[in-house]
C-alpha cells in the first residue's frame, strides 16, 4: 500500500521530491502534493513516473475497474 509517508521515502531514495517530480512534468511545483490530498491525474502521472510505478498501484481508489 503506498501512502503519503511511503511516496515521499521512495522519491527521496530516488534523489527526487514532490516539487522536482511536478517540474520534471512541466507541472506547477505544487501539483504532486495536490495529488496527495485530492484527485489531479496530471500530478498522479508525474509521482507515477518519478517512482516508475502505474498510476493504479498508487491511487488504486481512484483508478477502479467499472463493473
């Protein structure tokens, strides 16, 4: 399960933060902290990315198969 600790641990190992992972996306620096709090596809994209995981691991509440 990734939390808002475990995303932040894995950027950090990985030389990155929130703000570096948004501007890498050509993001406002508050994007992926948005992306915490509150659905932002474009800021789920880019923590997706920094940590080279799908977008559905991370926010897998948001990101549901339709039944």
């Amino acid at each position: 399960m990734w939390d808002k600790a475990k995303i932040k641990i894995e950027l950090i190992k990985r030389g990155s933060n929130f703000t570096k992972a948004a501007l890498d996306e050509d993001l406002s620096s508050g994007a992926c902290r948005t992306a915490l709090v509150k659905p932002f596809p474009a800021g789920e994209r880019a923590l997706a990315k920094a940590l080279n995981v799908p977008v559905e691991e991370l926010f897998p509440e948001r990101y549901r198969e339709a039944k």
